[in-house]
C-alpha cells in the first residue's frame, strides 16, 4: 500500500482570485493538505494519480472508488483542478491542462479553510 494525499492550492492574485487554475502549480505556491488515503501500490505514480483524479472529480471506477469519492464529498471538498497535486508516497505530481507535471522538492503547506478547501488536521 501507498500513501496518496490531495492538495488544493490556493494561490491567490491581486485581486483576490485563485490562479492555480490558470497558470498550473508553480513551485513556492501556497498548498493545502486537505484528503489523504491508502492506495494498492500496484502500477505507477502517474497510474495512482489518474486514479485519484477520477475519484476526486466523482468519477470513481469501482467499489472502493466509490467509497473514497463520497468521503472527500463528505469533507465538502471541490473537485481536483489544475494546479493541484496528488502526492503519490513522495512523489508529488501537479494537474496540468494534459497530463500530470513532476513537483520537484517540498510542498509550501498552509492551513486556509475556505470554500470547497478545508485542511486536514495537524495530526492526519
């Protein structure tokens, strides 16, 4: 099994509108830890990412999809968009407008709760 954790970022410009779906992850923006879970280590990072894709945009692929789907609902969470990442163990990979983009380093973790974003806590 391996760990898979989604981050929402919220990088904001001037005016007070996010720009992670615009410009995609850059590195330094600010990200928030907001669902994690165990994934079968089965296939490649890209592989568990698309996976994690469907299931945090409600389309699941099986059973446990499912399930997994409705507790990040449950947590009022907004789709996967560009500019997010799903971490894959410690591989950390950004939605890009087509395909995925290798994050190179740390994530720069903030806790913001805000509409359709809300932290995981401090101990998950």
């Amino acid at each position: 099994m391996i760990t898979v954790t989604i981050w929402h970022n919220v990088t904001l410009y001037g005016q007070g509108h996010h720009t992670g779906m615009l410009a995609g992850y850059q590195p330094g923006d600010p990200m928030v830890r907001v669902f994690t879970y165990q994934a079968s280590s089965a296939g490649g990072p890209e592989e568990i990412a698309e996976e994690a894709f469907a299931i945090c945009n409600g389309h699941p692929r099986d059973a446990r999809g499912e399930d997994l789907a409705r507790r990040y609902y449950q947590r009022e969470l907004r789709s996967l968009s560009v500019g997010d990442v799903v971490a894959v163990g410690e591989a950390g990979l950004a939605v890009g407008r087509a395909g995925w983009t290798l994050v190179l380093g740390g994530l720069n973790e903030v806790r913001v709760s805000e509409h359709g974003t809300r932290p995981l806590p401090a101990s998950a």
